[in-house]
C-alpha cells in the first residue's frame, strides 16, 4: 500500500494511524545507523516499532525479530514490536503512559 510515496503493508498502515490519531510523531521506514530499516522510529524518545505480520509467526522468523531486538537495544533503541494480532490502538497508547 502505498503512502506518502512509501510502500507500507496494511498493517503498518493501521499502526501509523493509530500514531497519528495518539498525536505521536515518528519516521516510517527509518533506516538506523547500522543499516536496520525500522518500521517506525520515534526519534526524540530513540523508540523503533517494529509491525510484525503474520509472516514473523514462524520459529525463524520469531529468532531474527529476537536477533533484531537485541541489536537495536545494543544501540540504544527502546523496541515495540506489535503483533498483527493484538489491539494497534493499545499497543500504541502504551506509548503516552
């Protein structure tokens, strides 16, 4: 799906409106220092979120989200990964709390 001239999938989609309607800025597609393209980046509380679809529920997929988590934690970041299948709208809210 296409928005603002980025390809973002449905769920990314949901996950950025939900940010816009909480009033929280971020960078879609977010490309780290070290090469990792982050779903979404909150840049003033260093926070990447990270929409994982149905394609991360597999054991591989799940161990490079692991692998992925820990190294963006190395770097500094707070990671939000949220799953496709759990309330976007709270997940995002645990953000202003």
């Amino acid at each position: 799906m296409q928005r603002g001239g980025l390809y973002l999938t449905s769920l990314e989609v949901a996950v950025g409106d939900a940010l816009d309607r909480a009033g929280i800025g971020y960078v879609p597609q977010y490309s780290t220092r070290t090469g990792f393209v982050l779903d979404f980046a909150i840049l003033d509380r260093h926070i990447a979120i990270e929409a994982d679809g149905p394609l991360h529920d597999s054991p591989d997929a799940r161990k490079r989200d692991a692998f992925r988590s820990h190294r963006l934690k190395q770097e500094g970041w707070t990671v939000l990964r949220i799953h496709w299948s759990e309330n976007i709208e709270k997940a995002v809210g645990s953000l202003l709390g």
